[in-house]
C-alpha cells in the first residue's frame, strides 16, 4: 500500500488500462455504422461513385452541363439518363463550389433548365484562398448534403498559387474535399482534359498524373467534330459500371438526353433486385413492423440469390434505405408495405 490509498498492483492495472484505451479515432465498425452497413460504392451506377468522381473534357464538351443534371436528379429522386439512384428516390441537398466569377448565375440558370429543385441546392464562390464556409462541412458532417460538385480544378489550384502540373495540386483538393468525404458526402469534380484528348479519361486529365489517381471513378467527355452528340468513356475501380461508350446531346432546352434512343446500362442487377424488394416487401401481410419486414425481405433476396454491385448479400440496413427511398411504396403498422 503506498500514500495513494491503492496498491502497487491496483495502480499499475489503472495505468495499463488507460494506454490500452489510447486508440485510432475511427474503428472499422464506426466506419460501418457512418456506411450504415451498405458498402455499395455506386450513387448512380456508371455515372457517380459515393466518394471522388471527376468529369474530364475539353471545354464546352458538357462535363459542367452534365454535372448539373446529375445534381437535378438528386434534388428531385429522380434517375440520371435512364439509372436509377442506389439510394431509393428520396431528394437530397446539393452543394456547388465554383470557382468562377460568373459561377454562380451560370450554375443556376442550368439548374433551372434542368428542372433542379433549387431550393435543395447550395452555392459557394470559391474564396481568393481556394477555402470553403465552415458551415457547409458543418451541413455534411450534421448529414444534410447528398453531393458536392466543385466545378473546377484548375480554378481551385490557381486560387491558391499551385500550378496542376504540380504534386501540391493533390493536397488543395483534397483540403477541401477531405472532410465532405469523411463526412460520407460524395464529391464530384470538373476537370480540364489535356490538349487532343481521344480515349481513355485517366490519361485525359490535365496536370499532375496524380489527380486522376485520386479518384475512384472517372467520365471522360468528348465532343464529336459537327458537335451533334458528346461521347461519354468510364474509368475507374469499382464494378458495375457501364460496358461501352454512352452518346449524349444537348438540346435546345438546355437538357441532356440520349443520342438515338440509345440506352445506357450499368452492369449490375441492382433495377432487378429493387423490384423484388418491393414485391417482397409488398407480399407480407400485417400487423407488422418495418424491421420484421426488413430482415425478411434480406431473407428472401439471399435465398433467390440476388447481391448488389460488390457480389455481396444486401444487408437489412441496406434494404432499409432502398424500401424507405421507394415513392412508390407506403407503410401502414397494420398493414405492411403497399402500393401508393
């Protein structure tokens, strides 16, 4: 016994149990929790990736138009050219970083062209510092954002001295998309395509070889010679995305459609296996509660031998947010899930 009132032993249990606690600040099942245990990478599968995607192009090409559309959709649910969102069709907040002058006015008369909610969408005017308003990462970390576009890279790095050609290029992106990625706020960026670009859009992208390294996915946009249509090419890591080159046009409307009716499919069963959650889901009578329906739902799906984009059983909270996303579905506790 020593002066302390403890024992030796005591004292030297209390110290090892204070360094064992000394950990990382994020574990792999708080990651999983943030994920809410779907660990499927696609928003739109093909098209937008749940971390860093970037459109690469030449100017006037449509990356900016398309980005554009691909926020529409999310603040209306609605799908992008034909796919529809792995997140059910529930709105979400969009946040645009511009980095031009005339950002903002630009951005917003194509956002009403393209029908976007814009009362879902938010604007910031990239400071001469290249920085950020502390409550937009307020507003992702609190979890109020489903996208954020910077439009455009060139513009970021020039804000803040740093040439692309340049590795530092690297770190002010990711100082300012960082935290909306930890935030589990996918980040879309416009980039600039190098001169006499023709294929793939990883050795499309202007500057250091590392930007294009940073990103999960990547479109490439490249205009045809009359300018009639722009052709869209896919690179990245994640499967499930499209087999071949999509066709686009602008139209006089300011929308984007699909060249010749064509029809873009992602590589994945995902359309599929939502239409038979819903059925599922649909066919099990109440009185009954939403988890009940669905665990058994995620039942059924494994036992018909469907997964999602990695090849995995979905998961209950997976299913959760699908169902929960379906506007075509509502719930009643005496009832179960029917048919809006």
């Amino acid at each position: 016994m020593n002066n302390t009132g403890y024992t030796d032993a005591e004292i030297e249990a209390m110290v090892d149990e204070y360094f064992s606690s000394l950990l990382p600040e994020r574990s792999a099942q708080d990651w999983l929790d943030l994920f809410d245990n779907d660990l499927d990478e696609w928003i739109y599968p093909g098209i937008l990736c749940d971390s860093y995607t970037m459109f690469v192009g030449a100017p006037k090409s449509g990356k900016s138009q398309t980005a554009v559309e691909v926020a529409a959709a999310i603040t209306r649910g609605r799908p992008f050219l034909g796919v529809d969102s792995t997140r059910g069709n529930a709105p979400g907040n969009v946040l645009f970083i511009t980095t031009e002058s005339n950002g903002p006015k630009e951005n917003l008369g194509r956002l009403i062209a393209a029908d976007a909610d814009i009362n879902r969408v938010w604007i910031d005017q990239a400071a001469a510092s290249g920085t950020v308003p502390e409550a937009s990462y307020t507003a992702a970390e609190a979890g109020n954002l489903s996208l954020v576009v910077v439009d455009h890279i060139p513009g970021l790095c020039a804000s803040r001295g740093v040439d692309t050609n340049s590795l530092d290029a690297v770190g002010v992106i990711l100082s300012v998309a960082s935290r909306f990625n930890s935030a589990n706020v996918p980040v879309l960026f416009v980039h600039h395509a190098n001169k006499g670009y023709s294929g793939d859009p990883v050795g499309a992208a202007s500057g250091h070889s590392s930007i294009a390294g940073l990103m999960r996915h990547l479109v490439g946009f490249k205009m045809a010679g009359n300018k009639a249509f722009t052709t869209l090419r896919f690179n990245g890591n994640i499967t499930g995305g499209f087999d071949d080159p999509v066709k686009v046009s602008l139209g006089r409307n300011g929308r984007l459609s699909l060249v010749n009716s064509q029809q873009p499919k992602a590589a994945t069963g995902t359309d599929a296996a939502e239409a038979v959650m819903a059925e599922i889901a649909k066919s099990i009578p109440g009185p009954t509660t939403k988890k009940a329906v669905y665990e058994a739902v995620a039942y059924e799906l494994t036992k018909r031998g469907f997964t999602n984009n990695r090849g995995s059983s979905y998961s209950v909270e997976s299913i959760k947010k699908k169902l929960n996303g379906m506007g075509t579905l509502v719930w009643d506790a005496k009832e179960g899930f029917a048919q809006s």
